[in-house]
C-alpha cells in the first residue's frame, strides 16, 4: 500500500465531464489507486453519473457548495494514499501519467514530480493536440530556484515563466502535510491554486520532470470563470495570495532574483487590475517598488502599445483596451 495514490477531483455542477475524467482516473497504468470526488453542492446530474460508475476505487464524498479549495481539503482529509494528484472535473490524465511520476518519487521522495500540459478546447479531440514541452523539462530544479524562475519570467532567463496547471503534480502526502492546508480564506481566486502550491514546492526539495504522461487541461472557448470575471473580490483575493507568495519565497531565500520575480508578479496585477480596480492596482505597483525599484516593466508585445506606452504611459493603454473589449 505504499504507493497508493489518493486522486481528488472538487465537482460542481460536472455531469458533462466528470464521466471521461473518472475513466481516466480508471484507466491508469497505476493500479493502486482511490479516487475521492468531493460533490460541491452539484444542483444537476454529478452525482448520478458518478453512480452509475461501476467501480469500487471510487468514494463521494457531498458538501454544501463551498469553493473549489474547500472541496479539494475535505477530499485531502479523507485520503488514505502516499501521493495526492488533484485533477478538475472536466479535465483528463494520460494512461500512464500517474506510474511516471509514482516511479520517480520512489526515488526521490522528497521532491514532487511535474508533467507536460497539453491544452485542450473543449469538444475536439484531446489527443490531438501536439505536446510542447516548457523550459522545466529540460533543467532540474531545487524548490527554490523553480518558484524564482517561474514567477520571474524574461526578467530571469528568455524562457522561463508560464503557467503551471495544478493537475500536472503528483505529490508524496508528507510534502502536502508539511505546507499545510489549503488557504479558503483567500476563495473566490483565480490564484488559490498557485497560493497552495506555492507551499507545496517551497515544502519539497525539488521539482522533478516526467517525461512520460500528460495532464490535458480542457479550455472553453466561452469562458466565464473568475479570472473573466473579475470582481473585486476576487482581484483583492488575487493581490492577497500574490503577497503571501511574496511572503512564502523571501521567507526561504534572501536571493535579489526572488525580489524581481515577485516585484514582476506584483506587477501584473497592478495591470491587470486597471483601471477597473485602481485602488488594488496602485497598492500592487507600490508593493512591486518597494520590492525592485529598478525593475523596467514592459507588459505589451504590441509594437503600437508599446510606442503608446513609452508616450503616455502604460495606464494609457489599459484604459483604452478595457473600454474597447468592455
């Protein structure tokens, strides 16, 4: 039973998807698995498609709907396995995904394993999508120089930020213990996520690649999910977990790179906050100064914006970007 893996999948309202992503959960070359979907208050079919699943590796667990981080720590108290995998209701994992990166945990069971991250629009074959491998599969990282490089992007090396989707870990369970639980104070967040897992690295002595399996992320093309969203709850929460990242890498690192690589995180949510929120966006840009004064921000590939920009301003570009995609 050491290597029994505890797959937690937070559903709300995912009879569409929640099918396909159990059966790749079941069709994993990894045997000793559980899967615990956590029913966050689901108002359609979930829980009956879920049923008519014939399977004993699978255990549902029903809560009043609460938030995907309150889902995935009720499902985190109940497993019993040595590696959690959490895995959205609408996304899917390669057969042998789990077995990859089980096999390179034994090994080194003080690091967590990262794998490639096909993404996927919704309604078109998964499978079809080709692999792009990111600048981590290609170096081996300590925690602490993955996080500097991750959050710093151009400002550390030409190929380095990106996002990394949360399904793409496996993780030992001493590791999760030792960061700790997830943050549902900072819920509803685009960033919850990226908060949590901040922990989880920074926990661990180092990020590994599997260069077998693959997470497929499913992409709509309609999106209305809280970073299109927005509110202003949401935004404060986004600040507050980028502050608590700041907190977290600086606490472990007196290194200038971290300063840079969470003053051009601060940066970007001073942009993406104007001007809709310009009370979030002023305090992330001060913070982002306090941090690296001399970091030369530049947020637009667009030769015109850019022009614009050294003209009048990146404000400038934002106010008129967010009154013409109102």
């Amino acid at each position: 039973m050491n290597d029994l893996v505890s797959v937690i999948i937070p559903a709300y309202n995912a009879e569409r998807f929640i099918e396909a992503t159990i059966q790749s959960v079941l069709n994993q070359s990894h045997l000793n698995l559980e899967i615990i979907v956590v029913n966050d208050g689901s108002m359609d079919q979930t829980l009956k498609v879920i049923d008519d699943i014939p399977s004993s590796k699978i255990k549902v667990i029903t809560k009043k709907n609460g938030g995907a981080s309150a889902a995935k720590q009720t499902g985190l108290e109940a497993a019993q396995g040595n590696y959690i995998q959490y895995l959205d209701a609408d996304d899917l994992l390669s057969q042998d995904k789990i077995a990859a990166q089980v096999a390179i945990l034994k090994q080194h069971p003080f690091a967590i394993s990262l794998c490639s991250t096909v993404h996927f629009f919704d309604q078109t074959d998964h499978k079809s999508y080709p692999v792009i491998e990111e600048w981590y599969a290609h170096e081996q990282n300590n925690s602490i120089d993955f996080l500097i490089k991750l959050y710093g992007g151009n400002y550390i090396g030409p190929t380095y930020g990106g996002m990394i989707q949360p399904n793409a870990f496996l993780t030992p369970i001493d590791i999760i213990k030792k960061a700790g639980p997830w943050n549902c104070s900072i819920s509803p967040c685009p960033d919850e996520d990226g908060e949590y897992f901040c922990r989880v690295i920074l926990a661990s002595d180092e990020v590994i690649f599997a260069k077998k399996g693959i997470n497929y992320y499913r992409k709509f093309r309609q999106q209305n999910s809280l970073s299109a969203i927005r509110s202003y709850i949401a935004c404060k929460n986004t600040l507050q977990s980028t502050l608590l990242k700041t907190e977290y890498l600086l606490a472990a690192t007196p290194k200038l790179e971290a300063k840079i690589a969470m003053s051009n995180q601060l940066w970007g949510d001073a942009f993406i906050f104007y001007p809709k929120y310009k009370d979030l966006s002023a305090m992330a840009a001060q913070k982002a100064k306090e941090l690296y004064p001399k970091l030369k921000i530049e947020p637009f590939k667009s030769p015109v914006k850019k022009v614009i920009s050294r003209l009048f301003g990146w404000k400038t570009v934002m106010k008129v970007d967010y009154f013409r995609f109102k």
